[in-house]
C-alpha cells in the first residue's frame, strides 16, 4: 500500500517533494485548481470542519492527556500526537498553541477558493452528574481559546463546544451564542455525551432557540481513543435532538464502524454509515438533518461511502464540506493509488494532487473532492453547494456580524 509521498516516487523519479510547498505551481496543478473552483463563489465558501489544537502554552487553556506526551508508557498516543502535530506543520512543540494557528492562518489565506473556516472548540469529559473528568479528557480546547483565534482572522468562524451534562450548559451555551458562534461541537463518543438521554433536553432547547447548529460526530471514533462509549456515536442517537428543533449535521456522515440499530425489537450491529443513510431518507428530516463529507476519502472508509454519497445526487443539497484539519495532512491516510483503482480518480490527476496535498492539505483536500468521478462520468466531484452552505444549514450565517 502506497503512502501518497511514495506514489510519487514511483510515479516520477524527478519530483522532489519537500520542496513542492514552497516550489511554484505547475500547470497541472492549476488546472485542477480551475477545475474545482468552478461554479464555486469565493465569499460563499465554508470549510466546516476545521479543529483547534494547543496544549495550554501561553495560559491558552489548551489540554492534552499525558499520555499523549508519555514516550515509554504510551508510545502510541505519543506517536498519534506527533502525526498530527506534523500534519498541521508545527515542528517547534514548545510553541504548538502559537504555531498551530499561525500555520493555519497561512494555509487559509493562501486558499485559491478563499472563504471561510469554521474553527472548533472542544469541551471536556463530563460524567452523568455534570463534573468535569480531565483525567480522562484526550484533549480539550476551550470556548476562550477558539474565540481569541477567530479573532484572530476574518475568515475563522466560531464553533462552539459545550458539554450537554454541564450544570452551566444552558448558561454556556447562550454565552456562545452571544459572542458569535454559529454552531456547537461534539464528538460524543470520545466526550461521554448519550445524544439521546434527556441530560441533553435544556441543550437542545438553548440550540434551537438561538439557532445553534450542531455537529456531532457519527459512527466509530478513532482519533481519539473511546473504547467503551463507542456506541454514543450512533447516528440514531441524534433524533432526540431533531426532534427538539435543532439543525444536526452528522460529521463523517457517520461513514465508519458499526452501531445498533435501534429500530429492532432486538438491536444488532449495522454500519454506521447505513443508519445514517436511513435519517437522510426519513422525509421528516428534511431540513433539519445533514451530513458532513470529511475523512469519507480515508483509505479505511472510502470505499463503501464515498461511491454511494456521489450517487446519491438527491443528497447532495443536504451535504456539506468539511476538511477536519488537520487529518488531511496526515499522509498515509488519503490513498491515490486506491482511489485510482477505484476509478474515482483519473490516472493523469495523481501527481498533481499529491503535490497539492503537499503544499497545503487543506487546498489538496478541496481540489480531490471536487475533481472526483464515479461510473465512468466526469471528474466533478462534489457539487458547488456542498461547499457554500448557507442558512438553511447555519441559520446563524444570515444574522449580522
């Protein structure tokens, strides 16, 4: 299996990668630029899934676990952190807070697509009486910290994160509102939050009152480790808060793993992906439910999500773009020489969108999905409007800034 670094180096002996950040574009590259911005406006654009990391440098508030930072004891979540670390191109980890959004700031504005990024806080553990656990917090990102980094640019957008359980949620929750923010994050697996127990009822209420988006992550997580809630991530947990009134975008479209389907008398395993596809096809959600396409071209998912979501071009005005920066740049995750056999690439379009993931995954990973081709048919990929959501998905996106 080809990493895409050494798909390139057995496809052209005479490219030379690290310098292709800083090298100018080719032709080729332009071109699939061109290609992707097509029927795309600039000002519309939205990355909605882009996350904020720090470890606390610089009384930011930022949190990772220690055994994130424990070498000989946890040598797997060590080497996870440096993955991502790379991917986001800090190198100096004494400085990560700063370096993070001063990296990310770059790659933004550097975007041809322009735009904005929807920037995303990241609550910590909660047990079921509401008390923080940042003993078993994986990593945690609060509110202050995303709002001083949208500040920071006028093309980040604020996503919230407030755990449901919080005996200040509601509080929280209109504060977040109040300052700007558009949307709340949660990944309720890894953050220990049942989508559908009535701990979330004032939740729900707040978001639907104040037109708070919420995105929630769908299906299995493995970012961050979450052995025994996996099961929170089920896409059908959601419907109590559809039900509630609240806008719900599945990030992932829920496109890895396994959950109960909790429509049978007797509950068994399906994909997670398949549940999902069920609420999407529920004529009550309609207008209330979406799906968010990051990490659906990971090598471990791609293939029975991403053929299936380009087919289905009834739900493409319910889908919505979202990079989940910074995994994009986490090389041997996104496979070309896979989704060539897949036929969901062209064989010409390789080199060139790996030199593009090199000099900034984000551009490379809005080009990929907008060049991308099934059954033969053109490459376009996915359509304009999945990558300039409007109100009817943020309705907070239409209230003055």
């Amino acid at each position: 299996m080809f990493t895409r670094r050494q798909f390139l180096s057995a496809a052209s002996a005479s490219l030379v990668i690290p310098n292709s950040a800083s090298a100018a574009r080719s032709e080729e590259e332009d071109a699939l630029i061109e290609r992707a911005m097509t029927g795309i406006d600039p000002e519309q654009f939205l990355d909605a899934h882009v996350h904020v990391v720090g470890v606390g440098q610089g009384a930011t508030g930022c949190a990772v676990h220690p055994n994130m930072m424990d070498l000989w004891g946890h040598p797997m979540n060590w080497i996870r952190f440096r993955f991502y670390a790379h991917a986001s191109g800090v190198d100096d980890l004494d400085r990560i807070d700063e370096s993070y959004l001063e990296m990310l700031r770059d790659r933004t504005n550097a975007l041809p697509q322009g735009g904005r990024s929807l920037l995303m806080a990241f609550d910590q553990v909660h047990d079921e009486q509401g008390v923080a656990r940042p003993e078993d917090t994986i990593f945690h990102v609060p509110n202050s910290h995303m709002f001083r980094a949208v500040q920071s640019a006028p093309n980040f957008l604020a996503c919230a994160s407030v755990h449901p359980y919080r005996t200040d949620a509601v509080d929280a929750l209109h504060q977040a509102a109040d300052q700007g923010a558009i949307a709340v994050k949660w990944l309720p697996n890894a953050m220990w939050i049942d989508p559908a127990s009535p701990r979330c009822d004032k939740a729900y209420a707040v978001m639907a009152e104040r037109g708070l988006t919420l995105i929630s992550h769908g299906g299995e997580e493995q970012a961050v480790p979450s052995p025994d809630t996996q099961e929170y991530g089920n896409p059908l947990r959601l419907r109590r808060a559809l039900d509630a009134g609240v806008k719900v975008v599945v990030a992932h479209c829920a496109s890895h793993g396994k959950s109960l389907d909790l429509d049978q008398p007797s509950p068994e395993p399906h994909p997670a992906f398949q549940l999902f596809l069920r609420m999407m096809d529920d004529p009550q959600y309609q207008g209330r439910l979406y799906g968010e396409i990051s990490a659906i071209l990971l090598l471990n998912r791609v293939r029975n999500v991403a053929p299936t979501l380009l087919r289905r071009t009834d739900l493409h005005p319910r889908l919505i773009h979202g990079s989940d920066y910074p995994i994009p740049g986490v090389d041997p995750l996104i496979n070309l020489f896979q989704l060539w056999a897949m036929g969901l690439i062209r064989w010409e379009d390789r080199v060139p969108i790996s030199r593009l993931f090199e000099r900034n995954p984000i551009l490379g990973d809005f080009v990929l999905k907008r060049v991308l081709t099934v059954d033969g048919g053109p490459p376009t990929g996915f359509p304009p409007s999945v990558f300039c959501p409007g109100p009817e998905v943020f309705p907070r996106l239409s209230e003055p800034a």
